[in-house]
C-alpha cells in the first residue's frame, strides 16, 4: 500500500490535532494512500524536538523552508500563525507539493487571491481546514437539503458562540490584538463556511463588527468581541449570522437552524452527535422535531463504530478532514473546501467589515 511522506508547519493545538489524525487515518479509512509522519516543523528546536517524540515523527525542524524542501516530505500540512500560510503555502505549490492549510486561508485578503492563483497554477491538491462542517450529523444535513427534504430553503441562522473571553478581567493576550486573531477572524469563518456549505453562495450582507471590552488587564484590545451579520443568499434565502467570544456559558456553540417549504433542521455543537428534524407532513397533532442520532447509516460514522448514538467527536472531524485530503491526492480529484472554497469565506468577512464601517449593505462581489 503507497505511502505519503506528511510535514507538519506548526505543533501546537492544530498541530497536534492533525498529526494525531494522519496517525490514526489510515486504520480508521483503510485509505489507499497511508500517512507517514516525515517531519514536524515548530519556532525552536527544542519544542520542535518535543513535538517530534510526543507524536512519532521521523525528525524534527524550526526552519518550515527546510520541511517544504524535504523531499521525502511530499504533502504539507499549516497549522501555524496567518501571516505565514501565504510563503509556505506558495513554496509548497511551486515544488507540486498538496497543502492542507488551517483557516483563515492567510492574513489578508490580499494573501488569499496569492495563495488560491498559486494553488489552481500549480494544479495540486488543496484543502482548507473547516472541520465542523464534517461531523456526520451536519454532512446528513447538507444531503437533507440537497435531496429537496426541506423544499424551498427560506431562511438560515447560524452562530459561533464561545465565552473565552466573557470576563472583562481576562488578561490581553496575543487573541486580543489583530484583526485576524478577533471573532471575525477566529470564529467567524467557521459559521461562514458552515453557511455556505449548508445554503450556497452568499450575495450581500449587512454587519455590526463590535469590541465591547476595548481595555483589558495588561493592555488595549485591538480586534472585534462579536458580530451580526444579516444575509442574502444567491438562492433568495434570508439569513442571519452571529459571532461571539464573549457569550457567557457557551463553549462550543457552532449551531444553525434552516426553514423550508417541506421542513426545517436544527443543530447545535455541543450536542454533535444529533439532529433535530421537522417534517411537514402527516396530521398536526402528530408533528414534531424528531431527534436523530447519528449512527453507521450517517456519512463517514461507521468507520468509528457500528453501534447507533455512541457518538463522534472533535479530533474525529479532524481525521475525516485528513482522509478527504488523502483522497483528493490520491484521485486527483478536488474535495471542499479546496482554497478557493476557503477564499470565498474571507470575501464574505471583508464584505462584513465594510458594511460595518460603512453602516450600509456590501455586495459581495464588489470583494
């Protein structure tokens, strides 16, 4: 069975999550191309060394240029900061390297259009890395309302809600400086690109981007708290979308409710492994939200376990994202959300900061 050698840019949070991903893989899929751990790139030797030996790669680096160049390390994986997705992910295109690049796809929007041109010229494989659209009860969603089991898609209200930052006295911190560390730029294009995978392409919005604590212990706050967003999909749906790191008592609060025509669907992160569906049929006293619990009938579940309502969880979205990317190289076929896909979110969130400078609606083609 064909190996591929994998180099990690970055061991923390991501970096461990992916890599224990490409571990596990390969038995959880049976995939046709099997991971192997090449190589892990960190900012010194010494937590490079420490992440190599914790995860089992072969060796270690704090020079991502060595990693790229490695020609044993032949996919590449960025899990490190923004601002340098756009220069290994450019090295690694120019050498017909695939990348797995963590979101937002770059520092900028400007970092965006250079890394999707790199990526269609170079022809290879490229994924960014939305994970929560891959739990198995969200992809049954989507097929939900590509199968028309919801008629006429009307209306979609989507959140991203967490409470890190919901006391005032919480220390400043690198989150709380930089526009691509705020909630627009960290939580935002999760529920963004959950929007667009659940309800297609955007056309216009309407925004509030706000910093509600402007002053924290140990320094000023530079970038946003929370957002609102309305929003007018191409298909005509109304929508409406919030963003949050400072909702007090949520944690993993990812949830959007959708309406239609024939039905509707809820669902909400912290209870992933279910999903609330209406149907409008049968006699009224009968009609309800049915609960559904994911089980081996729902995509990319059975590989886990074959037992019904015994659930999947976060680091399980993280290798059905590493077995996409694996069969996209393997295929030569792209999978969602390739670069571009991830692009299209930064076009919506500009479009969002404009509108709320701007206090006014914001075509998202004018992005």
């Amino acid at each position: 069975m064909p190996e591929i050698g994998i180099g990690i840019v970055g061991g923390g949070y991501m970096g461990k999550a992916h890599s224990v991903a490409m571990s596990a893989v390969g038995a959880v899929f049976n995939t046709a191309l099997r991971p192997r751990l090449e190589m892990i790139c960190a900012s010194s030797p010494e937590s490079a060394e420490r992440y190599r030996a914790a995860y089992g790669f072969k060796r270690a680096t704090e020079d991502w240029q060595m990693l790229v160049n490695d020609p044993a390390v032949e996919a590449v994986v960025i899990a490190s900061p923004q601002e340098t997705h756009r220069q290994i992910a450019e090295a690694a295109f120019a050498l017909g390297k695939p990348v797995l690049c963590e979101k937002p796809l770059g520092a900028s929007m400007a970092d965006g259009e250079v890394m999707v041109a790199a990526a269609e010229v170079s022809g290879v494989t490229n994924m960014v890395g939305f994970n929560y659209v891959r739990t198995p009860a969200t992809q049954f969603a989507r097929k939900l309302i590509a199968d028309g089991e919801l008629g006429d898609v009307t209306w979609f209200r989507g959140e991203h809600t967490e409470d890190f930052y919901a006391d005032p006295d919480a220390p400043a911190t690198w989150r709380t400086t930089g526009m691509a560390n705020g909630t627009i730029g960290d939580l935002a294009p999760h529920m963004v690109n959950g929007a667009l995978a659940l309800m297609g392409p955007i056309a216009e919005v309407m925004a509030e981007v706000e910093t509600v604590h402007e002053t924290r212990p140990g320094g000023k706050v530079t970038n946003d708290d929370h957002a609102q967003i309305m929003c007018r999909f191409e298909n005509g749906a109304m929508g409406n979308i919030y963003v949050s790191r400072i909702s007090t008592g949520r944690k993993m609060g990812y949830a959007y409710e959708i309406s239609g025509t024939k039905g509707a669907l809820r669902f909400d992160q912290e209870d992933q492994n279910a999903l609330w569906f209406y149907r409008r049929e049968g006699p009224e006293a009968h009609r309800g939200f049915t609960k559904i619990l994911t089980g081996p009938a729902h995509p990319d579940y059975e590989p886990f376990c074959q037992g019904p309502g015994h659930g999947t969880g976060y680091q399980d979205q993280i290798i059905i994202e590493a077995k996409d990317f694996l069969e996209a190289i393997h295929t030569g076929q792209p999978i969602w959300p390739t670069f571009r896909d991830g692009h299209e979110v930064n076009r919506v969130l500009a479009a969002a900061l404009a509108s709320s400078k701007r206090r006014q609606w914001q075509d998202i083609h004018d992005f």
